[in-house]
C-alpha cells in the first residue's frame, strides 16, 4: 500500500515510488515477512508524523528508531531508561532462535531481526548478536520439535536434526539420559539484551529522535484518536501517533481490557560458575539450549552459565514487586543442571536475578491499533519470548502505523478480547 499520512491529521496521502519499501533488496527474513531490507528502506514514509513511544525496551526502542529512520519526528519516553533493571529487556542475555513449531511467522520475524541485527552490529562496529547456536533437547521427536526444521530451511537457516546417539557423541558435555531427539540451529545463539537497548537509544539519539525520561499516562481518547499523552511532572506531549510499548506495565496504563493486556510473572534466573579451564561448558565450545521448560546459555565472557524456568510464576508487580531470588528456584535450576550437565556438579551460584514476563493471555505478542483509537498502537506480550522479536516487530509496527504495510491478522487485539 504506498500511502503515508500528513502531520496533523493522520490523512492518508500518495508517496512516491522513491519513498516505497525498495522491494529489490528484501533479504531471506524480509521477503517471508513483507519487510524492508535495510531499514533505510522505508525512509521517507513518515516525513511530517510527529510520534511519541512510550517504553525504551526492545519493543519501544527499535519502533522508535524505525519510525525515526523512516522520517518520523519521534519522541522515546521511558520511566527508568531502555534497558532498566525492572524492565522485561533488562536482562545480560536473551536467547535468538528461530524455531517456533509450526508457528512460521514468528520464524521469519527471527530471520529478519538476524539481518537486522548483522546491519546494525557493522555499523557500530560492536558485538551484540552471538550465533553460537542453539541446541533443543527432547525424550522423543515432538510435532513441535519437529515442524520448525523445515521452516527453517525454507527461510535460508542453518539445522540440524539429529538422534540420541549423535547428540551424546558431538556434546559428551551432555548427560544423555533419556535424550532421544536434538536439533541444532547454527544461526541461533544469544543477543546481550540491555546493552542493545542502550545501543538501539544511541543510534536513535544520533539521527535526531527526542528521548524523554519519565513517566507517562496514556492521554484521553476523543473522536476515535488520542492527542497527547502526559507525563508525571504535569507536561504534555502532542502527537499524530502513538505507540505504547510499555512492557509488563501495559496492563496498568490500558486498565480497559478484559482479559488485561499482559500479565506480569515473576521469573528467575541463575548463574553458576562452570569449574576453571571448563572451555567445553562455555560458549567457546557449547551452544545456547532449551530442554522442556529449561533453558540456558552456557558461561560467556560476560556471566556464568545460565539457567531458567520458563513456566510462569506467581503474579509480580513490575514496579515494586520483591526481586529477592528463592532458594527453592535455585534449588530446582541446580538438580536440573547437575543431573544433565555433570561438569556442573557443585558449580557455586554467582549470580540470581527476578525479572517478569510479560504474559498475553495466549502467550502470543499484540501489535495492533487500540479499539477505540486509530492513532494509538500498542506493542507488547512478549511472553518470555519478545527480546528476539523486537526489531522485526519495530520495523513491522512502523511499516504498519505510516500505511506501509496491512496489519498481521495474528497480533490483532480481538483475538484475545472476542468471548
Ligand atoms: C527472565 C526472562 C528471560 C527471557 N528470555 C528471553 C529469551 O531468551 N529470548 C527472548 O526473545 N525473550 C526472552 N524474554 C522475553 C523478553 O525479554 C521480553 O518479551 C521483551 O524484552 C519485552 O520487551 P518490551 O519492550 O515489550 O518490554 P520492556 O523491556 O519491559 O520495556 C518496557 C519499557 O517501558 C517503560 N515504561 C513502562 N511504563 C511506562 C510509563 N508509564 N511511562 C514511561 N515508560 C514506561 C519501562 O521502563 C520499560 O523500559 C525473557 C524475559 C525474562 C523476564
């Protein structure tokens, strides 16, 4: 759809072929999910938009800095900065893998935030992306394990499927007990997760986007659209659009939504200290890993060797919620670790961390306008699974909010509010 909307009034006007998406250099990841190749692709579609973001994480920051790249006049507000420790984003590390079952969508939003990331990592000349692989363990070759490969290989990744035998002789690392079925994504790996906030705030600083740091409230909707939005020391921010990605917080700022937009979880994380000399449980030798509801990430230059319970804790509150780690979880993470990685066997605890997912009511993302507001959008629902998303789904939500691209039926708010 090649229209863009004029400052103001959000009306809908007729660009220039020069301004489109530049079809011609979509890459693997960009041609599954109908985004642009490199992000100076969709410039000038948002000439004459002022826009407001509310949230710096992953999901705020790359929108903001897509919609500023495609000529937007932005403004990024954030309570506590991107990246922050009470921030879902906040983390040392999350893990990038692109194998979601049968769920391709997801898949090719992983290929294009690969790009994404190698185009943004060249340009700062800085490391952030960490392809070590990923190896997904299971007792028996699931319909879930299973669908991802050839996705993958159709979108141009690099996996291996391989059997229990096979997994014990490439990572005698392993206790291979009970282990039947393995596949290895070789472009997966992990992404450092606050530092690439920080860094995407940076790139959006130097090309000329306002940040702001403070706390927001969503502004009044009126005749079907929302005009400012206000911030805790009594100013206002005007705007044509606005895109709230506020993480586990959306709940708090949309109280409408019945189911609520998101609900918050507490999670923990741990990080064990692999004996001296161990490069075979490090990320020299070890890829990341998913083993039901563990995974991990082997010891890195930068922590321990991680590991977490991706089933949902109790309710947290983002906020203020008490990030003392449990004993018990710490428990739990240590029986897992040494029954199946006996290299690991009395490893000390070097580090814990009580974070939050920011659960939908589907465990899917939301990426939509709001009901009653066709200027708003909101952006979240990560689900213990956003980090890897965010700068595909910046670089959709920007294409979709200047009349770019359709939105994607998936992501649509009424499949989760329809009885
Ligand atoms: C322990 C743990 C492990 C995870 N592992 C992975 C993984 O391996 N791979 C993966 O892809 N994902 C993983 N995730 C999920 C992923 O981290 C999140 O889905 C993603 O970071 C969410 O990003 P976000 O931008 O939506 O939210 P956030 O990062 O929480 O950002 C929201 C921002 O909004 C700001 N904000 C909120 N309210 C306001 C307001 N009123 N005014 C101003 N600012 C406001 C906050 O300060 C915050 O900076 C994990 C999450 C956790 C907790």
């Amino acid at each position: 759809m090649e229209v863009a909307y004029d400052r103001g009034r959000m009306t809908k006007r007729r660009i220039s072929r020069r301004e489109a998406i530049t079809v011609g250099l979509m890459g693997a990841g960009a041609a599954a999910t109908g985004l642009a190749g490199t992000h100076d692709a969709l410039s000038g579609a948002g000439r004459g938009v002022r826009a407001v973001v509310v949230g710096a994480g992953a999901f705020g920051g790359w929108t903001a800095l897509a919609l500023r790249r495609a000529g937007a006049e932005v403004t990024l507000v954030d309570a506590w900065g991107a990246g922050n420790a009470r921030a879902s984003s906040g983390g040392e590390s999350r893990l990038i893998r692109a194998s979601y079952g049968p769920r391709r969508i997801y898949s090719a939003m992983v290929a294009r935030a690969l790009e994404i990331w190698k185009e943004y990592e060249a340009r700062w000349d800085d490391r952030l992306l960490f392809p070590i692989g990923m190896l997904r363990m299971s007792s028996g070759a699931s319909e879930y394990a299973t669908a991802a490969p050839p996705i993958l290989r159709e979108l141009g990744l690099r996996v291996e499927e391989f059997d229990g035998a096979e997994l014990a002789r490439r990572f005698p690392q392993i206790n291979p007990e009970g282990l039947t079925y393995a596949v290895l994504e070789h472009d997966a790996g992990y992404l450092l997760a606050r530092r690439g906030c920080q860094r995407v705030l940076e790139e959006f600083e130097a090309r000329g986007g306002a940040f702001v740091r403070a706390r927001a409230s969503a502004g009044g909707i009126r005749g079907g659209r929302m005009a400012e939005i206000g911030l805790a020391d009594g100013r206002t921010v005007e705007a044509d659009l606005f895109v709230f990605a506020c993480g586990p917080w959306l709940g708090e700022l949309f109280p409408e939504f019945d189911p609520p937009l998101v609900q918050p979880t507490r999670q923990e994380v741990f990080y064990f200290g692999p004996p001296a000399g161990r490069a075979d449980l490090t990320e020299e030798k070890f890829p990341t890993w998913i083993e039901g509801p563990f995974y991990g990430v082997p010891a890195t230059r930068f922590r321990g060797f991680k590991i977490a319970d991706d089933r949902r804790g109790e309710p947290f509150d983002p906020t203020s919620g008490d990030r003392t780690p449990s004993a018990k979880g710490a428990r739990e993470a240590r029986v897992y670790m040494e029954h199946r990685f006996p290299g690991m066997r009395c490893a000390p605890l070097l580090e814990a961390r009580v974070c939050q997912y920011e659960q939908s009511a589907d465990g899917n993302l939301i990426v939509d306008t709001h009901p009653e507001a066709s200027n708003v959008w909101i952006a979240g629902g990560g689900s213990g699974h956003g980090y890897k998303l965010g700068a595909s789904l910046g670089e959709m939500l920007a294409g979709q909010a200047l009349g770019e691209q359709e939105k994607e039926p998936f992501f649509r708010l009424a499949r989760l509010t329809a009885a």
